[in-house]
C-alpha cells in the first residue's frame, strides 16, 4: 500500500524545484543587473572627471598664457 509519505515527498521536492529555480535564475539575473548598473555608473564618473582635468588643464594654459603677457609686460 502506497503511504501519503511516499506521494507527498516527491511532490513536494518538484514543487520546491519549480519554485526554487525560478528564484535561483532571478536572483542571478538581478545580480548581473546590478553590476551593469554599477560599472555603468562608474564609467560615467570616470568621464566626468577627464573631462574635469581637462577643464582644469584648459585653465592653466589660459593662466600660463596670461602670466606670458604679464611677463612681456614687466620685462618687455
């Protein structure tokens, strides 16, 4: 005679496979989501400050250039 135990186990371990892997492979996805984001974001920061040093890169020429005429000026 087949007990309730003998039914219920197996049952019970497919279900928790049909909801278990759903949420694995989720879990994963969110994840590797996450770090695209993430090294998104960065990438972006990393632009943001080239382009800050090259802003800043920009001004000292335009001092370096001003500290000339100065230069001229005085010793002219």
């Amino acid at each position: 005679m087949v007990s309730m135990e003998d039914i219920l186990i197996p049952v019970v371990a497919i279900i928790s496979v049909f909801i278990g892997f759903p949420g694995i492979l989720f879990s994963f996805i969110s994840s590797r989501q996450k770090r695209k984001t993430e090294i998104q974001k960065l990438e972006y920061e990393t632009r943001k400050l080239e382009l800050e040093i090259e802003k800043q890169n920009n001004q000292l020429k335009l001092l370096e250039e001003e500290n000339k005429k100065y230069d001229k000026i005085i010793y002219g």
